[in-house]
C-alpha cells in the first residue's frame, strides 16, 4: 500500500528524525493469512503509525486483495474511500463506535474472510482514547478469534505517541520518543468455535487488552506510565467540598474559543477543584502548553511533558492544602469525574413541561445528515426520521449552526431550517470522535453533531449519566443506549 499511497513514503525519515520511528518484532509477522491484526488509537501520531504499518502490510505480494480493514466511519466521508482504486486491491468496511446493525452483518463477512484465508485489521477498542489510557475492548475481535482460531496479532505503536501528539492538542511536539512493536501471534481458541459462552468471549477480551497493554506501555505497564499520586492520595480522596474555600460557583458560560483551539480543557471540561464547568483555559506557545487555569476558582496548574509518559499537573495557585499536588493528567480527569451528578444550571432555563429539565444548551452546533435522510427532501414534523439506514457510508449534508438542547426526555436542535425532538427512548447509541463529532443512533437513523465552541465529551458524560439514570427509573423501557467510554 506505500507503493499504492506514494504520500506515506515521505513520512518515514520525518517520523525517524522527529520521533525515533522503528518497527520492533518484525519476525513476529507471520508469512501469510488467517490472520486478525490489532492496533489502538490514542494520538493523532497513532493514527500515522497505524497507516504506515498497514501500508507495509498490504505491501507484501501475499496480502494483496486479501486484507478487509475496519476503519473510522468518518474517513469515509473522503471520496478516496469510496473509489473503484482503493477498492481493487482493498476491502474497507466502516466503523461506527458503539455501533450495531449492520456491523454485524459486517463481522459475519469478516469470519468467512478469515476463514478462506484472508488478514482482518481491525481496533478492538473501536474509538480513540482521549486521556491515553487504554479503552475497554469491545467483543469484535474476540468473537472473530473464537469463531475461526485465526491467530491475532497486535501491532502497536508505544505510548510515547500520546505525548508526542495527544487528541486534545492542535499541534504536534516537535520532539518525541514512539515506535511501533509487533507482538508475537497468540490465538483465543485451537479450534474454531461453533458456539460462544459469555465466559469464554469475556476471556478473549481480557487476553487481547493484555497483550496490547504490555506492548504498548511495556513491563511497567500503565501504572508506571501514569506515575504516582505524589503522596497526596489523603488529599485527593476527601470529599469535593472540602478542597473548596467557598461553594461551588454557578456554571461559566462555553467558551468563546473555536474548540480545536482549547487544549486541555477540552478533557477537562470541569474543574477538578471548584466543579465548575467550562471555566478552564490554557496558556501556551504555539508547541507547547505551559499552564491551565480556572476562571471560577483561581487555582493554575502548571504543565510539564513527559516522554512517553502522562502529563503532569502541579498545582502552582488554589486553596492552600492542594498547592504543588502533582498528579497526572488521567488522574485529574478522574478527580473531574468523581462525584459528578448531572444538574440543572440556573443560567439555561426550564423545559417545555413541569416534567422536562434542561440541562445543557449551546448556539453554535452543526448537524450532520445522511444524504438518504428524508428532512433533506421534506421537512415535516418535529420528530427525527429513525427508520432510514444509510446507504453508503460517510455521506453526510451539513445543516445549521444551530442550537443544542440537552433534557432528561429528548435532544432538541433547532434552526432556521426547522427543529428535531430526538426522544430518548429511541437513541439507540452515542459515540465522539475526537471532541468535537458527537454521533447519535435514532433508531436506525445516524445523526452528527459537530461542537464549534465546547467538549463533545461534556454532552457525552451527561448524556451517558442521565441515561444510566432513565434506565434505573425504568428498567423495561427497552435496550440501554451504548455509549462511548467517557
């Protein structure tokens, strides 16, 4: 495929110099198929790692028109992936995180692929992790293993991607440390499997996070990646309002800054001292991020990179018992996260009814359509079409802006163009890409959202909490949501 994609080849004695780029483990690949490769997302560099070794792999005489690859549903909103070109030597199936329907239909072609000899490539995570931490593994992958014995292969590239170039950030580091390792072949089953026990797919998906994990953060595994507490877990561990010098402050209004401008807010969407929302911001030079600060509170933490590590965040300014507390970034979000409840901010306003809460809202979010979608031919009604399957992939039209209303009943968008009630109990699936690209599931209908001023992470942790609320509240009301790990 490098001879197939001639703009990759360039890329390699830029990537050496930059970042070390090395293959380790070559002999590892083996000589032709059945074969299952597994790779990971979660840095945009991860991304240029996992086309380069792909490229590599259709290289090879023996691979050609034998590979299907699963790849992000939006990279088909490229003609590229549409063309007769890319198809002759290439079969590409799209894949929608969280996503059902036709995604199986897509693994039961994949299982006879293997079977007839054929290399699937593929991520088991299904998504892009957003803080460097691995994501849990979907069922996939472990169901193909089982099914066929086929063995797996990881290719991964190191965790030195994620600080080199994490998805929070616009802009690469100009200097970095991120090879890619390939991991000896290793099978979940010696003979194929008729039947699958919940057990024995449990068991996959335990076997093929571990492999991964060691070759991607090696025999310290995550915990020395992330680093230590710095001695301060009594301080971290007390109740929220203890670290506050005085109540929590309402809700900030989203920021003003395009969202791919933002940084670290981005992740931390609420602060990790005072809760509140939308109030960090982030100072730095054009390659580096140098402190984030809190508008609501006061506190500043300074950054500081590490190769092939975590971030880490030391308080420099805030209430006097968390002043030079050092924690790593994926330990800050989780300090953001705990305790979160989803609640009403007095700034939005009521719903339409006494029963409808509204809990979020923003002006500035476009809408995504699929070309088959019928608002694009008629508009009627206020609730949005869910029975209409796309069909071809990544063929969106674009509405609005518009503005985004979050309640503990529906989303609702509205626009000159019209409005759309998208009811709860019908949203099937959420999943984000990035930050910015919120996907919903309405029936069997997609839908996009693109964020021009906030964290599409934000909608989805509120999104995801009010629907594991619903679904307590209403245990029978059909199948929960699947949402996108947040």
């Amino acid at each position: 495929m490098i001879a197939e994609l001639p703009v990759l080849r360039p890329l390699v004695p830029v990537l050496k110099f930059l970042y070390g780029y090395r293959e380790d483990g070559a002999e590892n690949m083996p000589a032709s198929g059945p074969l299952i490769i597994l790779y990971a997302e979660y840095s945009f560099l991860c991304d240029l790692y996992n086309a380069l070794q792909t490229a590599a792999l259709l290289s090879k005489k023996i691979a050609r028109d034998r590979v299907l690859i699963f790849l992000a549903e939006e990279l088909f909103a490229l003609p590229y992936f549409h063309s007769r070109h890319l198809r002759s030597f290439l079969k590409v199936f799209p894949l929608q995180p969280q996503g059902t329907g036709k995604y199986s239909l897509n693994l039961l072609e994949a299982l006879e692929h293997l079977k007839s000899g054929g290399i699937i490539v593929m991520n088991p995570e299904g998504d892009m992790s957003r803080d460097g931490r691995p994501l849990p593994a979907q069922g996939g992958a472990a169901w193909l293993g089982l099914h066929a014995a086929a063995p797996l292969v990881p290719i991964i590239a190191t965790a030195g991607t994620y600080d080199a170039w994490p998805p929070w950030k616009l802009l690469p580091y100009a200097r970095g440390q991120a090879s890619v390792r390939i991991g000896k072949p290793f099978r979940l089953a010696e003979t194929a499997r008729e039947k699958i026990v919940e057990e024995d797919l449990k068991k996959g998906i335990a076997k093929i996070q571990s492999e991964m994990s060691a070759l991607r953060f090696g025999s310290g595994g995550l915990e020395s990646w992330a680093g230590s507490l710095a001695g301060r877990a009594d301080v971290v561990n007390r109740p929220a309002a203890a670290k506050q010098d005085s109540p929590p402050k309402a809700n900030t209004r989203p920021s003003s800054i395009p969202a791919w401008k933002q940084g670290i807010p981005l992740l931390l969407w609420r602060c990790p001292i005072c809760r509140t929302e939308d109030s960090l911001f982030q100072k730095g030079t054009l390659f580096k991020v140098l402190s984030v600060g809190c508008r609501a509170c006061g506190s500043v933490w300074t950054v500081n990179r590490r190769q092939r590590k975590d971030f880490r965040l030391k308080v420099s300014r805030g209430p006097d018992p968390l002043v030079g507390l050092d924690l790593p970034l994926s330990g800050w979000y989780d300090e953001m996260k705990r305790d979160f409840r989803p609640e009403p901010p007095a700034w939005v306003g009521l719903g339409k009814s006494s029963q409808e809460k509204t809990y979020l809202r923003t002006n500035r979010v476009k809408l995504l359509l699929d070309r088959s979608n019928s608002l694009l031919r008629d508009w009627s009604g206020r609730e949005a079409p869910d029975r209409e399957f796309p069909a071809r992939a990544g063929d969106w039209r674009k509405l609005g802006p518009g503005r985004l209303t979050l309640t503990n009943l529906r989303l609702i968008w509205e626009s000159p163009e019209g409005s759309l009630d998208f009811w709860w109990p019908r949203v099937k699936t959420l999943h984000l890409r990035f930050y910015h690209l919120w996907g919903l599931g309405y029936g069997v209908t997609p839908y996009r959202f693109v964020f021009l001023r906030e964290s599409g992470l934000k909608w989805l942790t509120y999104a995801g909490e009010l629907a594991k609320k619903r679904r307590a509240e209403a245990p029978t009301e059909g199948l929960p949501i699947k949402i996108s790990h947040y």
